[in-house]
C-alpha cells in the first residue's frame, strides 16, 4: 500500500508539473539608445521574440546571427515582412533555433525598403559589366575552338558569386537568393565544345575579307552566352527588388549563463534473480538515484533524454524464494547501474545491472551482478549561480 501510495503522489507531481508551459520571452531592439534586451544578455536555450520599431517606409528585416568564433554559415537567417496594405510600426522574429548558454554571437539587423528603378538598373549595368570583364579574362580563342581557362563547374559558381556580390544589398520581399544560372546556361556552356573553328568564315554573316573569322565567330558565341546570363540576371532582379538602407550590427554578444543541474530519480524497479535457483523471480523495490545525461536537451534531444544513472534500491527486507536476504554494498542495499532513456522530460525508463549480496543461511555471503529495470521520475537540483531555465 505505501508503495503505490509513493508511486502515485511521484508521479502525479511530475505530470502536474508537464502541464506548466513558460511564456516565450520577447527582448527589445532599440535603435535610438543602440541597446539590445537593455543591455542585457540574450536569453538561452529556449525560444524568444526580437521586437523592435520599424522605420518609415521599412517593408522587411533581416536579422543573421552566427556564433562569433564561427562563420555565417554556422548561423541562421530570420526575415520579417510587413503585411501587404497594413503598416506596422514594430516587428516581431521569431527565434526559433536557440542560443547556446554563455557564449558570444554576431548579430546583424538589415532595414529594407522598396528599390527603385533607377538602383536596380544601376547593380544590373553593375553586374554584366563585372560579367563580360571576367568572361574575357577566362576566354582564349585557339584553333581547336573557344577555351576556358576554368572548368564548366567553376565557371558557374564564379559568375553566381559576382551576382551576389553586385546584389549583397538587394533582397527579393520572399527572402529568396540568387537561384542560380539555368540549365539553359550549362547548355551554351556545353555547346562550345562542338564549334569547329576551322569552318568559322562560313558560320559568321557578313564577314569581310579583313575581318577575323575565329575572332568574329568567337566574339558571336559570347555575345549570344552573355545575353542568356543578363536574361537570367535581370529576371532576378525584378522590379519589386528590396534594398536595404540602414542597419544594426552587435558583435560578441553574450548569452545568459545557465545553472548546471543534477537529475535526482526516484522510482520502482524490479532485480532479476536467477542464479542458484529453479525459477527465474523478481525482488522489487523503491529506489534512488542520479543520472548523467549524454547530451544537451536543447541541441541534442535524443541523446539528450540517454544518460547513465547510478543509485541504489530503499528496501532493507528484500528476500528471495529461498527466504535469503538480499542486500547490497552501500548501506546493506542494492547498487544499480545503467542506460536510462526520458520520456516526457519527466518520466525515466532505467534498465542494467544491480550489485546484491546474497546472505545464505549457513552465514556466507555471495555477491553478484543481476539485472533489472526500473521506472522512475526524474527532478533537477540546480548547482551554481545562474537562470533555472533548463
């Protein structure tokens, strides 16, 4: 009776307290004082908005955050959009992948507003000159045909880079980058091989007896590359094209420092004893004990919800079939180790192994390892100074 009536008031504790969910946490960016969460780090290991007031005539904010030690790469890129015929006078990201405890990040807020003609006429020029200047210092006009001094490969990604670079201040309203060259690009690219530039003078209209025919017949098939690539490019950068006109940068930018905790279970589990005797049985017991996660909840859920656990079983009258006690190493009781696996961040399924001592009639004792597994709830102890968030 004590033991369902200490197994229910556990459990129904801890899915009591699954049932409490944290508000989200919103921060404030203000751009008059330059201050960020006032001054204050940023929260950690959780989801929180970034609020802040918008400009006149803002249509969009880019916010890319990245691990100062680290790349861009390592980070992510949030956007906020105005509503089509409202205006807002705040914006609201939503921090959806969250920030490591006690470490510095790169921030960079990016104001958008809608780019007029005459800018995106201005990076287009911008771009195709920066196009045909690289497409002559790659080109060689030999007997054999039109030679790149870089692969097909190369050659794709190198003109794709100029297009970012010429539109790093540019975004389309989506968000969406540049896409990249077509396959109708790669078959231009591809159609050189197959010139024959021995038959140049009969492939170029209007060729005169002064003119050169592997020069005019190259120059042919650039003019014809080049205006695939501009099609492409000004189809990119289209008319609803963004521009960004201010922005906020916050380098090495701490995060909140987290408390260390140490998960305390308490349970019931069952040891399996086989040895010596007829018939497998089972001795069953309350027990306590710790557990070291394998991982970070946050980052790593899997793992995270593994860890080993250690303890040792509360029952002092343990006794087999044979009327035996059953004890342990620490304080006459029953030792465990093993794997546990959390459900519902609450709940631990343990399973291994169990150190006992079997005290025989005859005065002898005989120890060793049998297995078992367990149910328990799980409850942190909070070690240190810092947020009890986790």
């Amino acid at each position: 009776m004590k033991k369902k009536i200490l197994l229910t008031l556990v459990f129904g504790f801890g899915f009591g307290m699954i049932g409490l969910k944290a508000q989200v946490t919103t921060i404030n960016l203000d751009l008059i004082t330059g201050q960020i969460n006032g001054g204050l780090p940023l929260p950690a290991e959780d989801e929180f908005y970034i609020r802040g007031a918008i400009p006149e005539k803002i249509e969009m904010v880019k916010l890319i955050i990245y691990p100062s030690k680290r790349t861009e790469k390592a980070g992510h890129t949030y956007f906020w959009k105005a509503p089509f015929g409202y205006k807002d006078i705040s914006y609201q990201v939503f921090m959806t992948d969250p920030l490591r405890s006690n470490s510095d990040y790169h921030m960079e807020f990016g104001y958008y507003q809608k780019a007029g003609a005459d800018q995106i006429l201005e990076v287009r020029n911008l771009i195709h000159q920066n196009i045909k200047t690289y497409l002559s210092t790659v080109t060689t006009i030999k007997r054999g045909g039109i030679k790149f001094s870089e692969s097909d490969e190369v050659l794709i990604n190198n003109l794709s880079l100029i297009v970012n670079q010429g539109a790093f201040y540019f975004e389309l309203p989506n968000g969406q980058s540049f896409p990249g060259f077509s396959d109708i690009t790669r078959a231009k690219l591809e159609q050189r091989g197959k010139l024959k530039m021995g038959k140049a003078k009969f492939n170029v209209i209007g060729l005169t007896k002064n003119d050169n025919a592997r020069a005019a017949y190259a120059d042919e098939y650039i003019k014809d590359l080049e205006n695939i690539l501009f099609s492409e490019i000004d189809q990119f950068l289209s008319p609803n094209m963004l521009v960004r006109v201010d922005e906020k940068v916050f380098q090495n930018y701490p995060t909140e420092k987290l408390a260390n905790s140490l998960p305390i279970n308490v349970g019931y589990g069952a040891i399996s004893l086989s040895k010596g005797l007829a018939d497998q049985e089972f001795v069953m017991s309350p027990y306590a004990g710790f557990s070291f996660p394998l991982g970070n909840r946050t980052f790593a859920k899997f793992m995270n919800n593994m860890s080993i656990s250690t303890g040792f079983f509360l029952s002092g009258d343990m006794k087999n079939q044979l009327d035996e006690k059953i004890s342990g190493p620490v304080l006459d009781r029953p030792v465990y180790v093993g794997l546990g696996y959390n459900f519902f961040r609450f709940i631990r399924l343990n399973a291994g192994g169990t150190f006992i001592t079997t005290e025989q009639p005859n005065g002898t004792n005989q120890n060793s390892f049998q297995p078992f597994v367990g149910l328990s709830a799980e409850f942190n102890i909070w070690l240190g100074i810092g947020s009890k968030k986790r």
